[in-house]
C-alpha cells in the first residue's frame, strides 16, 4: 500500500542524493523588466512561507541582478547571471565579467546555454574558460550540457552529452563552484521532454563522467540539474529521478505563482 502510494506521487527525499542539496534555479533569459520584480517579490514571500528543501536561484537579465538582489538578497531566494566574458576584464564591448555578476549580488551564473552555444558559436572550450572565470570571481557556474534532436534520434545522445561533460568543465571544478544542467535542446521551450527512463539513463552517464574525472566523493557531490520544459504538471516526476538535482526553468520560472508550484516537489 504505502509504495503504491509512493509510485502515485514520487517524494523526492527518498533517493540517495550523497547529501546534495537539490537546487531549482530559473533562467529568465531575455525577458522582464524592473517591474518584474513583482514577481520576484512574490517568489520570495512564497519561500519564506513554505521554505522548500531546495536551494532557489533566478537568473534575470543582467540590468536586473543589481535592483533584485539589493530588494531581495538573503531572503531565501539567490540570484545570478545568464552568461559571462572569459576574461576578467577588458576590451570587450557589450560583455560582462563574472566579477560584476558577483559585484551586483549575483553568486551564480549560467555558462553554455544552448541558445549561447547556437546563436554566438560558443565551444566547449569557450564554456570552459567561462567556468573558470566564474570560479575565480568566486561565484559558482551552471555549465549547460545537451543534444540536438538529431544527435539523439541517431542515437548519439549519451555520446555528445559526456562530451560536452569532459570539455566543458574547468579542471578546477568542484562541488562547491560548479553545477552541471542537462537541457536537451529539443525539449527547451518546445513542451516535450524526453522519458523518464532517458532522463535517469543520461543524468547517470554524466554522473559517471563527473565521478571518472574528479574522484567519486567528488563528482557524487556535484549537483546534475535537468532543464527543458519543466512545469508545475511534470515536475514532481522528474525532479524524483535518481541523480535529479534539481531543476533549470525557462518559462515557468517567469510567473512566481509556476515557478512556486514547481517548488512543492521539495516542500512536505
Ligand atoms: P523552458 O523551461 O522554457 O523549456 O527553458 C528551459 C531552459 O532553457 C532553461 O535554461
């Protein structure tokens, strides 16, 4: 009875996470302006009336890290950035470094989205170094790893991801600055998500990689996010999934009311 019951409505506290502590983080992209801190105000009394087991993160546009993290910094919900220059500084017109995400409150930031990898030829190298600036600014990087529709129906999915896993990590990687999000490309802001039995098969080759590389106490610590249309209706499920760390919102991290919704897969 009690493990039909845990089947119906999967809790997340029942796997072995190695103590990781689940983060859902949400990536705005290039949305909202300064009055969508309304929403985040409402995020952030939603969190302190329920706290979930969660680490919480938004990612606004980078005009917004300041204001939000001034307003709501230490209130139970983090921010960060989208993307970062691999330097440190310079002449680099339109970039930011990861010193002024951190400079602005921010203590994450988002390394090799998809959309960056696509529309600005961002490499594994590139992301790599991008890691590495975060690590010395002192903040922590979410390197995005995934395939393409076409990778996977050739049955190269695993193959590109581990990849993308062994390229796109800096070699001073650790659990403490580095958080790895599996989106596939296919299922960012399309509504499709690949099946369960395919998000635990990858989540696992990239832990294997993640273990094979930095030592298993190591790579057992590192937080795997998955990202790629995650909603309040399918979040439960996924975010149950052995080596599921959490979650990278696109869209539904835009509404408080959603992305609070998705937050209730780590609430009693
Ligand atoms: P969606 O949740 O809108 O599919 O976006 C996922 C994503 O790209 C987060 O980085």
């Amino acid at each position: 009875m009690a493990g039909r019951e845990l089947r119906a409505k999967p809790r997340v506290m029942t796997k072995d996470t190695h103590g990781r502590r689940p983060l859902v983080a949400g990536n705005w992209k290039m949305n909202g302006l300064f009055a969508a801190g309304a929403e985040v105000e409402s995020l952030v009394n939603r969190v302190r009336a329920s706290a979930p087991a969660a680490d919480v993160l938004i990612c606004p546009p980078a005009t917004l890290i300041r204001p939000f993290a001034a307003a709501w910094g230490q209130r139970g919900v983090a921010f960060g950035g989208q993307d970062c220059h691999h330097a440190d500084e310079g002449a680099f017109t339109g970039d930011i470094s990861a010193a002024m995400i951190r400079d602005a409150g921010g203590d994450y930031v988002i390394v090799g989205h998809s959309e960056r990898r696509s529309y600005y030829g961002e490499t594994d190298q590139v992301v790599s170094h991008k890691a590495a600036a975060a690590h010395r600014a002192g903040i922590v990087s979410i390197v995005c790893v995934g395939e393409t529709l076409a990778e996977r129906e050739a049955g190269r999915a695993i193959d590109v991801v581990s990849q993308q896993v062994d390229f796109s990590l800096p070699t001073l990687s650790n659990a403490g600055n580095t958080v790895l999000a599996y989106e596939p490309v296919w299922a960012i802001g399309t509504g499709k998500t690949p099946s369960t039995d395919d998000i635990v098969a990858m989540h696992h080759a990239v832990r294997t990689r993640l273990t094979a590389r930095f030592g298993a106490a190591e790579g057992n610590r590192m937080r795997i996010l998955y990202g790629g249309s995650v909603k309040p209706a399918n979040a439960r499920e996924i975010l149950a999934l052995a080596d599921v760390d959490g979650a990278l919102v696109g869209g539904a991290s835009l509404l408080a009311r959603d992305f609070d919704a998705i937050l209730d897969a780590y609430r009693s």
